[in-house]
C-alpha cells in the first residue's frame, strides 16, 4: 500500500534525474511538478521514515534459530548445526519458519532480539509448502515476548517497497530493502500448491524463514529460496496461503494434504506450446496408476470444470497452484463431484480422495553395514516407487566401508537379506540385528550376508562382508 509521503518520494525520484540532465524542454517542463532540493529532503526523510517505522513494527520479533540435526547422506548418522530464521506471530511463542530449516532437528534453539534466548519445539512442518510452525518454551510467568503482525498478500502489486529480515550467513539479525518483482511466480518444481512473491530484497542463506515486511509494518511473506547468479532472485510464501494452512497446522500438528493423483494443465500451455479453446476448466494431463483419480474414471484431455460445485479455471500455469491447492485440502475419504466435459459431452462423476501422508521416507542407519537406509515414497522418490512401490532403498554409502567393498550404491532397493525379503524399514531392521548377533554368537565366521538388490531394474546379487568394523578403525 503506498502512502502519501511514499508517493512523492516515488515521483521525486523519477522526475529530478530527467530535469538534472535537460531532457525536458521548456513547455513540457513547465507542465512538470517543479522539484525543489527542499522537496527531495523531505520525501527522503518522509521514506525513511516510513522504512524505520515499518520495521519498528517487526524486526523486534525476529528471531535467529540454531537447530540440531540427524543426517543419513554420508551414509552414517551424523549430527550438524543449521542456522535459520523465524518470526514470531502470537504472545504464546508461536513462530514461523520454514521446514527445510527444522528438518530432522533433534533440537532447536531461538534467540530473541533482546538476547533471551529459548528452547522450541516444533508443533506442526510442511515440506509441499516448505512451512513450519514453531512454539517457545516458556515459562508461565514471563516477560512479554515481542509479537509481529501476520497480515495479507493479496494487496500488493509490482514495485510496491519491502523489506527482508532475518539471520544471513549465521549473523545475528538484519534488514534489507527492495520491491515486489512479481505477485504471483510460477516455479514449476516448487510451486505444486502456492505461487510466490519475487523480491529483489537481498536474501542470503540463513535468512530463510525470516519475514518479508510491507510498508505498513506487517508480514506479507515467509522468506524461502533465493537463486543466485545474473542477478539475485529472492522468493517468499505468500501471507495469503499461510493463513490458509495454519489452523490446520496448530490444529492437528500438519497440514493434511489429500492426494487424488491427478495431474494438470492449463488451457494455454506456453511450454508446451499447447493451447486449447475458451477460458473454462483445467485440462487433465494425465492420472495416476492406482490413485483416486484412476478409479473415479478420470482420463488424459478431460477438462475439469468444477470441484465440489468450485469453478476451476486454469488459463494460465499461474492459476494451477490454487486450484491444486483447493483439491488437496478436501477431506480424505469423503466423496466429492466432480463435473467434466470429455469431448462433447458433460458429465458428473465422484472422486474419493485418500489421505497423502508422508511425503518422505523414513530412514536408517546400519553402522556395521556402512550405510543408511530409507524407505520408497511416493511422493519424493517416483523414479524408484515405479520400481517398487514398497521397498527400501540404499540412502548412503560410507566411504571406506563395508557397502562400499561390496560395491553396493545410492539408490539401489535392497530387496533380501540372506534369504530373508525386505520390503520395509523394520525388515531391514530386524536383518541387521541379526547379522551382528550371529557375528557374535559365530566367533567372527558368519560374516558374509547375500545381499538381493534392484539396479536400475536388474536383479542383482553381492557378498556383503561386515567382518572389518569400520567404526571402530
């Protein structure tokens, strides 16, 4: 929203450099607001003014976050510091972040703008929007924590003056200041259910999670990705679809998505270079095998025309997050309408969706074996899911280790263990724990294991040697 004062610091600026350099002629110029060095003072101190305020308003809230966490990717279990920012939006301690931050914290930390610092936990986390919610510890009587405003996006347009705050590179706190690039990026491998804000408001690694602040002093963004080189690119959650989720994140702990395995595409398809008539419905791009979408009978070129009596009109890729969004917060196992047109004819048909669940795998370590494990998902790992729906798969390989010798790789699904099938993170359990128990009861000679495993489709076999314990050298 731009003020008054805003406004004419706006147009000062624009008008002073095409007078300094005599661009404007007598006539024209006379037509001008004449600009005074007086005037430009003003609007300066005016738009300072207004910068100082605004962040006044929240920068007090910001916090600096330091989390402990478990990683599996080196194939061992290792444990690293992560710095990160967060914002806090209630007088109860509740603060946003995003989940790439917390992922897999076994502790977090959070430092205030005063120096008190606190243990949080963490209520509820979010990788499809990369959003999380964080609660302080505090004690019963405290002293009043500072509080920043969680406002709307839907009020800002291109050009409009921000400001982004947050922990850059692990310092403590900092304020930097840009405009909206865009309202509404698209980023086709990021943006399954929320578009985002584009600021050219310096965002550095570690200011991930901090907010993006309007002139008005009130969160209109979570800070989450920047992509650097020819330029840097900053981009944020917008306020908006934040306000969607997050009673349902303080509510049940998660967001909840459902998954109807439906696939979608607008109606002028500039990448593809695909354009269908009028400016009515989605295209179905394609379904799922074994989804929701499949059984409720939905095929490729059907075009969607509403959900639950909700229009759904994608004209353009921008309009596929909310309309994906829209589908995915529908309640699991509940039966909706849903009406397409298929050729000429328009009809009705129901679509059950089902509850997505998790969207990562849950892992491993297997120290003797010299490597992490991580079970098949849908939804982070299709390549392999197409392989093998229910599995385990190899997350890590240590080097020098056991795995390693043996010439076992990332990615490969460990499908027996001496005879034994694998199909889940308990399997795979309960095959190491017996490995290093007839290790022991054996004297050192049962240390061979014949290891079944998936590569790129193939069955194949390796000795697995677990004699040399890697850990201990």
């Amino acid at each position: 929203m731009t003020t008054a004062p805003l406004a004419r610091a706006v147009r000062t600026l624009v008008v002073l450099p095409l007078v300094a350099i005599g661009l404007v002629a007598g006539a024209a110029s006379a037509r001008l607001p004449q600009s005074t060095p007086a005037d430009a003072k003003e609007a300066a101190s005016d738009f300072r003014e207004i910068v100082r305020q605004a962040k006044s308003e929240v920068f007090p809230a910001v916090v600096y976050l330091k989390c402990l966490r478990q990683s599996m990717e080196s194939g061992r279990a290792r444990t690293e510091d992560v710095g990160g920012s967060g914002v806090v939006i209630s007088e109860q301690g509740e603060l946003l972040t995003n989940w790439h931050v917390i992922d897999r914290a076994v502790e977090i930390r959070a430092l205030l703008s005063d120096g008190r610092a606190f243990k949080a936990d963490l209520v509820a986390s979010d990788r499809d929007l990369d959003l999380a919610l964080v609660r302080l510890r505090l004690e019963e009587k405290h002293e009043p924590i500072p509080v920043a405003e969680l406002g709307s996006s839907g009020h800002l347009v291109e050009g409009d003056f921000v400001m982004a705050m947050g922990a850059p590179w692990g310092l403590n706190r900092s304020v930097s200041v840009g405009i909206v690039s865009c309202t509404r990026r698209y980023l086709p491998d990021s943006s399954e259910y929320s578009l985002w804000l584009q600021t050219d408001a310096s965002i550095s690694p570690g200011n991930s999670g901090g907010p993006l602040v309007d002139t008005d002093g009130r969160v209109i963004g979570i800070n989450t990705l920047v992509r650097m080189g020819g330029g840097d690119l900053g981009f944020s959650i917008p306020a908006d679809t934040i306000r969607e989720v997050l009673p349902r994140m303080r509510e049940k702990g998660r967001v909840g998505w459902s998954w109807t395995g439906l696939r979608l595409q607008p109606l002028r398809d500039f990448d593809k270079d695909t354009y269908f008539e009028g400016t009515v419905g989605v295209i179905v791009a394609g379904v799922e095998p074994g989804s929701p979408a499949e059984a409720a009978g939905l095929k490729s070129r059907d075009r969607l025309l509403s959900v639950a009596g909700t229009p759904t009109n994608g004209v353009t890729s921008e309009d596929l997050p909310a309309i994906r969004r829209m589908i995915a917060l529908l309640p699991a196992d509940a039966p909706v309408d849903l009406v397409i047109r298929r050729g000429d004819e328009e009809r009705t048909v129901k679509l059950t969706p089902s509850m997505k669940g998790n969207v990562q795998g849950e892992e491993l370590d297997a120290p003797r074996w010299g490597l992490t494990v991580k079970q098949i998902n849908r939804f982070e790992n299709p390549e392999l899911h197409r392989v093998k729906a229910e599995g385990v798969f190899v997350f890590g390989v240590r080097a020098p280790g056991n795995a390693m010798s043996a010439g076992i790789s990332e990615n490969d699904i460990i499908v027996e263990v001496d005879g034994k099938q694998v199909a889940t993170l308990d399997d795979l359990k309960k095959a190491y724990d017996a490995s290093l128990e007839n290790l022991a009861s054996s004297g050192g000679s049962k240390k061979r294991l014949l290891v079944k495993i998936l590569r790129a489709g193939r069955m194949n076999q390796v000795i697995l040697d677990i004699s040399r314990d890697y850990e201990r050298d």
